[in-house]
C-alpha cells in the first residue's frame, strides 16, 4: 500500500509541473509537444528496463510501476522538455548546458532527498550513472526536435549517410 507521503508525492510531481505548462503560450505548446511527447514514451521504455535490471527500488510495497515510477514519467518529463526547447531550441551548447543543469539537479540532490524521505533510493546505478541515464536523452529530445522542424534537410543528411 502507499504511504500517504509516497501519494502525495506522486501527486504534486504529476501537477506542479504541468501548472507550468499554462505559462507557455499555444504556439510553443504545439511545436514543441511532439519531440516532448517522444521523450516521454522513450523513458518509459527506459524505466521498464531499469525496473527491471533493479537500477532504483521504492520502499513502499508492494512494488508497482504505476505508482512507483510512472509519476517520474508523466510528470515532470514532457514539461521540462517543452520548457527546454522553448528556452534553448536553436542553441545547442546553451540547451545542452541548460539539460545538463536540470538533470545534474535531479541526479544528485533530488535523488539525495528521494532517499531521506523514504520514497526512492538508487540500487544498482550510482548517481554519475543515473545523471548520465538522464542526460543522453537530451540528444534525442533535440534532434527529434530538430528533424521535425527540417524534414527536408534532415532527409538529404540521412540518405547520404546511408548511401
């Protein structure tokens, strides 16, 4: 069963990040909720296999990807990467920077605090790892991102690679 700590966690990790989502205007929404929504579906994958491999474990039992890892997902993920491409789309060192930041953040003293309130704690990964887990998804994120705005160009780059 869930503690009511680990449930209201859950709950304002799902909701404060999407209050954010009304600060962006329609048009950002838009351009950027593809490539973001792609993110998403990519950790999710993701954290099947973590879970899987015991890369975290949640102390509350019994153990449930819904309730235990999915929040991460659903939460915090697609906002943060429309936030991202909105601030940094079209500077690659300052989006990279800027992911690097967020995920450092998250890797290191969110995860820190994750284990003192007795939510989640890092098993088989250490927090280099995790950040790093976190972090090569910024590549994807922005070359989706990318390819969705220049299907053309990105059309010629791929068939001259593979020709």
């Amino acid at each position: 069963m869930l503690s009511k700590r680990h449930l209201v966690f859950n709950f304002a990790l799902i909701l404060l990040p999407w209050l954010s989502v009304f600060f962006l205007d329609k048009r950002n929404i838009k351009r950027y909720s593809l490539a973001s929504f792609i993110i998403v579906v990519i950790e999710v994958l993701n954290q099947f296999v973590g879970q899987k491999r015991k890369w975290w474990l949640f102390y509350d039992k019994p153990r449930s990807f819904a309730s235990d890892v999915l929040p991460f997902s659903i939460g915090p993920y697609m906002p943060m990467a429309m936030w991202v491409l909105k601030l940094t789309y079209g500077n690659f060192k300052k989006f990279l920077l800027l992911n690097a930041v967020a995920n450092g953040m998250f890797a290191f003293p969110f995860v820190q605090l994750l284990k003192k309130v007795k939510i989640a704690n890092l098993h088989k990964l250490n927090r280099f790892q995790f950040f790093l887990y976190l972090f090569y998804k910024a590549f994807i994120l922005y070359g989706v991102q990318y390819y969705i705005e220049n299907p053309k160009r990105t059309k010629g780059i791929i068939e001259k690679n593979i020709i």
